[in-house]
C-alpha cells in the first residue's frame, strides 16, 4: 500500500489516476460490468489557486499560469521552460496557441460549424496519410493544433498512414476522443 510519495514525484499523470484501493468493493460490484467504463475527465477548464503559482487544466493540458489579461493566459508546461498562450471565447471554449493569433485563429476553428460530411461512411480499417489523419481528428473533435501538436510530440507519433480503427486506440482519453469514436460508430 502507499504510505508516502517519493521525492520528485510528478503528480502530472496526463489524464486520471485511482488511487482507490481495490479492496473497496460495493456489495455486488462485478468488475467485469465496470472494464470498460468511459473514464471521468475533469472538467474541460480547472483552475487551482490565488494570484502567483496559479495552475490550469484545460483541454487535457496541465499548466502553470505565468500571467492573465482578460481573456488570454499566458502558460508553461509543468517543469519545462516553453510558453504557450490560452484563449477564451468567455462562453466555455478555450484553444492553445504558442502564441496568441495562434490561440484565437484556432479558438474560432473550435467553435465554427466545421463541415465533417468528406469524413462520413469512411471505412476504418483503411489507411489514411499522416497529414489527412491530422486534419480528420481535428475536424471532427475541433482539437487546435497545439494540442494535437503536443500530443503528438508528448506520445512521440511518427509521422506515418494510420487507419481510423488505430487512431481511436491511439487518442483514448484525450481531447475529443469519444466524439471520435462516435462519429465512426466505434
């Protein structure tokens, strides 16, 4: 059992962890009827604290808040020296950007009506070039680009044909993932 947290330990686990122990069971919990549950994602916007060492999830991005104006966050990723910038729209959508054109032109992509219907009907054991399978998830999911650029650089993606079937394995649990699965009924 865990007692302690070693030192150094990064909290930053990219998604959800348990800690639950597993001798916690509700009367009647079948384990099978619970393997393949959706798993709960925080809310797509989380912020922790009070002025410096303030810190937010969005969009399945954990980041530390370098300084706030309106509606724009400047950001870094936890322990590295990068910096990237967050938009809002002030209605619940939010987009990354390395800079803040960049978070803007990525946030009205988000929220326009993205025209999806070249996607419908596309067999999904077929192989589909890099490029196209970047713009097919982003399309569909309306994920900008820098965190589909950051996932596939965190995930070390090479860039190389994947079928639809593989990109659903490949994205669970990450920003957009169930409404891509859904749109190809999978």
């Amino acid at each position: 059992s865990l007692t302690s947290i070693p030192e150094g330990f990064n909290p930053t686990v990219g998604g959800s962890l348990d800690l639950r122990p597993n001798c916690i069971k509700p009367e009647g919990w079948k384990k099978s009827e619970h393997e393949n549950m959706p798993v709960n994602i925080p809310e797509p916007f989380i912020k922790w604290g009070k002025g410096k060492g303030d810190y937010i999830y969005c969009d399945g991005r954990f980041s530390e808040v370098i300084s706030k104006k309106g509606n724009i966050w400047e950001l870094k990723d936890l322990g590295k020296n990068n910096r990237y910038y967050l938009v809002s729209d002030g209605k619940g959508k939010y987009a990354h950007g390395e800079t803040i054109k960049e978070a803007r032109e990525d946030l009205v992509f988000k929220i326009s009506n993205r025209d999806k219907s070249e996607y419908k009907g596309l067999d999904v054991d077929k192989k589909f070039p890099y490029e196209k399978c970047i713009e097919m998830y982003r399309v569909i999911t309306g994920a900008c680009s820098a965190g589909t650029k950051n996932f596939i650089v965190s995930r070390k993606i090479q860039p190389q044909a994947f079928t639809i079937r593989c990109m659903v394995k490949l994205t669970k649990g990450e920003y957009g993932a169930n409404a891509f699965k859904a749109f190809f009924n999978l």
